[in-house]
C-alpha cells in the first residue's frame, strides 16, 4: 500500500497484476483436525475470484433475494399512478479522475489510515454519517467494486426507517423511481438547480455537493420488481462480480496479459475489483446484524463451547496432490489386504 501511494507502484503494475493473477489461480487447502477423533479434512481456501469465494457470495446474494422478495419496503402513493413512498434508496458514487489516481481514491475506501502515509480514509463512513442527518438512522449494504479503468465505484444500498417518495422515471426505454422530495433533492445536492449548475460546470457540482465532494453520485429509490441496469433487482446487481469464478471457466485467465488489454469488459471490470480489493486490505462486501435483522434474515446463534476442528496449517495444490495420491494408495492397499486376501485365505 505505501508502495502504491508513493508511486512506486501503480494498480496498473503488469507485475502487480500478474501476482494477482497467480495468487488466484493457485489452489491452497486448509488442514483441519478433529481433536476427538484425529480425523482430518482438507478445505480449499478462499480466494478472491476462486470457486469457493464465489460460491460463498453467490450464497449471500440468494439469501438477500429471498429476504427483500419476501417483504414489502414500498406502497403505493394514493392519488398518483407514478409515486411511490420506499424505505430502499440505492447509491451509486464515483471518483473525480482529475482530482484522483486509482490508488488514492481506493485508499479512500478504507476505515484506517494507512501507517506512514497522509492520506483521506474512511470517506464511505463520512458519507453513511451525512445521509443519517438527512434520512435518520439506516441500515446500509456495501460493495466496493471497480470501473473497467481501475477507478473504485461502491455502490451502498440503504435501508431507512421512514419511507421516502420517488417517482417513476423513463429514459432510453429503462424506468427507474427517483427521488421527488424537493427538500431531500436540496440536501442531498440534486435539486433542478444543482443538477443545471452540473451540466454547466460539473466540477463546481461536485465540489459543492453536500454529500459526497469526490465525484459523482447517482441515487435512486428500489420498489417491487424494479430493475438495476437490467438486473432482475438490486442484490443480484450489487453482487454482480463477486459471485463470478474467475479461476474455472475462464481460460483467458491463465496467459492473461495487462488488464487494460481484456476485451471481456466484465472479466476486466471483475479483475480490477478483486485487484484494489486486495491491494488495500478492503473487504467487497460489507452488512452488519442491523441490516439482516431489518430484511428479515434470521441470525444463527453461535455454538456453545469451543469447536472440535483445529486448523492445523495450510498447504499448496502440490503438496495436496501428493497426499491426496498417498491417501488413495493406502486405501487400495487396505482393500486388497481385507478383501482379497481374506478371500484367497478362505
């Protein structure tokens, strides 16, 4: 990280991204023991972009769905065909590119300082503070995701106490509900007349924006069935990269070149994500126990007492074949000792 605010590296490093690369593509395992019978087991580990990371959130993503499909957060507003009153608000942010390299807006991301380096941190915190001034308190979901140019877009996915009025709107054959109450539009700096100075001067906009200073803000209410960019709803559109496997079923992974160069702009967008994820110590997704309980996932209680499995150490795909071969061996010589010999004996 010091090395990527310095300038002595970038995220466009070709070997910072092959490191990446390689790291994914390698599969280590996690040795378990069970300490009452000595058993063990040997778990994959969990990677970004690998089978088990993307299992894991493809399961986060299924039970979200189903807990925002089994609830109502938004009614009709009596008297208009087109308004509707939402508890869901989703948020779109971006970085200035003039104002900001890939790697100072990422550092951005982050809820601590990176030691020896002056630097902004903690500005998704910031911004979560200033909507609880406007709209109270609030449950938040957030995914801190990249653009096909590196730049970080989070995308956070609120949940509020007290409904809001939006309105349908149409553009390019895409409806999606905007928030239509002029004193929230003031505050959060999208009123008509903020959003005329944007087209005029755009960094003035910014720059004045209540909210969020550091680029641009998209935000839009969540109703039944609306969709996200062409996704069926919001979760599956937030979970969009993450529930990718990247390691299997993409071959172009394996030679792959500088990321800028990816013409799969999906997998490109996929890569720099777990990219600036990683490099900054940042986790993709972030909700806490507020956000469930209010969405009406059931928490599951802890178990009592210690566990019977210790993870004893973790090993490389080499060292797991090898004991994988040498299980298999014993076993078959375990077989024929049981089987065939006690056959041949009788």
């Amino acid at each position: 990280m010091v090395d990527l605010m310095t300038g002595t590296e970038t995220l466009d490093s070709i070997g910072l991204q092959k490191n990446l690369v390689d790291w994914m593509s390698s599969n280590d395992y996690n040795v378990f023991r069970n300490l009452e019978t000595g058993e063990q087991i040997y778990a994959m580990q969990c990677k970004r972009g690998n089978v088990v990371h993307a299992t894991r959130k493809s399961k986060q993503r299924d039970q979200i769905c189903e807990a925002l499909d089994g609830r109502e957060f938004d009614y009709p507003l009596n008297g208009f065909k087109n308004r509707r009153m939402t508890r869901l608000l989703f948020f779109a942010l971006s970085f200035d590119q003039t104002k900001y390299t890939k790697e100072e807006a990422w550092a951005m991301l982050r809820s601590s300082p990176i030691p020896g380096i002056d630097c902004s941190y903690g500005e998704l915190n910031k911004f979560s503070a200033r909507l609880s001034k406007i709209f109270g308190k609030h449950a938040k979901i957030t995914v801190k995701e990249a653009q096909q140019n590196g730049y970080p877009a989070p995308h956070i996915l609120i949940l509020l106490e007290s409904p809001v009025m939006v309105q349908m709107h149409e553009h390019n054959g895409i409806i999606t509900w905007r928030v239509c109450d002029p004193h929230i539009l003031r505050r959060l700096g999208k009123d008509i007349k903020t959003r005329k100075m944007a087209f005029r001067d755009p960094k003035k906009a910014i720059d004045i924006n209540p909210v969020w200073k550091h680029g641009y803000m998209d935000v839009q209410g969540i109703v039944k069935g609306s969709k996200v960019k062409k996704h069926k709803n919001v979760a599956t559109y937030i979970f969009k990269y993450l529930t990718k496997c990247l390691t299997e079923g993409h071959d172009e992974i394996k030679d792959i070149g500088p990321f800028s160069n990816i013409d799969n702009k999906a997998l490109k967008t996929a890569m720099y994500t777990h990219l600036g994820n990683k490099c900054f110590r940042t986790r993709d997704l972030v909700y806490g126990k507020a956000f469930k309980e209010k969405i009406g996932i059931i928490l599951q209680a802890a178990p009592d007492g210690p566990s019977v499995w210790k993870r004893l150490r973790t090993i490389p795909d080499f060292i797991y074949e090898f004991v994988m071969k040498a299980l298999e061996r014993r076993r078959i010589k375990e077989f024929r000792e049981k089987y065939c010999l006690g056959a041949l004996r009788t």
